[in-house]
C-alpha cells in the first residue's frame, strides 16, 4: 500500500511583540534622554547605532514575523516604527557628516515627527481594541510625538525637553509591556497584568 504523502509541519513562530516593544522601549529610552538633556554635553551619536540595528532592523524582523503569524496590527505597528528608527538613523548619519543644513534640521524632524503622529493617532485608537498596556505605549507615544513636533517647529527647547521627559516614559510602559509578554510566553499564562480592552470599537457582524 502506497504511503500516504504528509505535508511537513510548520515550525510554530515565536510571539515576536516582546522583541518588537524591547527593541521600541530602548532606543526610544536613550534618544529621549538625549532629548530632555540629561546627556549634558554628549553627542548623540550613540542612537545611531540602536537606531538602525536594534529599533530600526530588530523591531522590522518583528514587523515581518507579526505577518507570518497574521497579526494586521503588531506587523503594521512594528515594521512602521522599524521603517521610523532606520529612517530617523540614516537622518542622523547625513547630519553628522555635514550632508544637511543646520538650519533644515529643526522643521525637517518637525515634519517628520507631525507625520508618525498621524499614523500613531490611528494605531492609537485601535490599541484600545487589544489592552490596557498597549494602549499605555501608543498613547504616551502620542503625546510624545505631538510635543516634539511643537518643539521642533517652534525651536522650543521647553517642548523638546517635555517631549523626552515622556519618551521615557513611554518607553518604561514599553518596557513593561515587553516583560510581561515574555513572562506570560514562558509561564503559558499571564502573570504580569495588562489590563483588559480599554474599547471594543463595536460589534462585529455575525
């Protein structure tokens, strides 16, 4: 009797939102400390290098892992603000070998910085639809990007400073997050909190 053809089993994906949020939480940490002044008169070079490999390629591979596994909302939410990291890095680089204009730098991440903010309002609205500690991220994200965008249009070092003061607290809630989908991955059950559903959005249709 002709034996019967199996299809080989797909290897099971890991979760890759703790990366996501991980690679997120620590670039946005040290950028926004360089932001609020607490670098005194250091360079921030150093965001450099997170930004392209650890906030920009990292949090893209999980972007691109969160589509494996068909999650719409990680998968956009992650190679979005992978794609924000390389671009804000590559940005960075040019600056710091004379390629722009010192005084193109304040409205260009004005700019820039007023278009994340859109997109986040969006994501912001549907982060409400999976828990309260995701919400946490997108909504302080939210208040961070429209402070630097002030900031940077204005020139005020008032609103930038404000606005690194938040990103690190965004990235403590992204953090947070991070840990407790690891936690709950190795335990098989929750055991951080965080939160329930903040908003449905509606019912779905049967």
């Amino acid at each position: 009797m002709a034996q019967e053809m199996r299809a080989p089993a797909v290897p099971a994906v890991a979760d890759p939102a703790p990366l996501g949020l991980a690679a997120f939480a620590l670039t946005t940490f040290i950028l926004s400390a360089h932001n609020a002044g607490l670098f005194g008169n250091v360079a921030n070079t150093v965001v450099v290098g997170l930004a392209i490999f650890y906030g920009g390629l990292a949090q893209f591979a999980a972007g691109m892992w969160s589509f494996r596994r068909g999650n719409t909302f990680t998968a956009t939410a992650f190679s979005t603000y992978g794609a924000f990291w390389l671009s804000l890095g590559t940005y960075l680089v040019l600056d710091l070998t004379g390629k722009v204009k010192a005084a193109d730098v304040l409205p260009s991440l004005g700019w820039f910085l007023l278009a994340f903010a859109i997109f986040n309002t969006y994501m912001l609205l549907w982060s409400a639809r999976i828990n309260t500690a995701v919400f946490g991220v997108f909504l302080t994200l939210e208040i961070t990007e429209i402070l630097l965008f002030l900031g940077f249009f204005s020139g005020s070092d008032t609103l930038i400073k404000a606005g690194g003061y938040l990103g690190i607290i965004t990235a403590l809630v992204a953090w947070y997050t991070s840990a407790a989908d690891v936690v709950s991955s190795m335990a098989g059950r929750p055991v951080w909190p965080v939160g329930q559903v903040v908003w449905k959005g509606g019912r779905r249709r049967p």
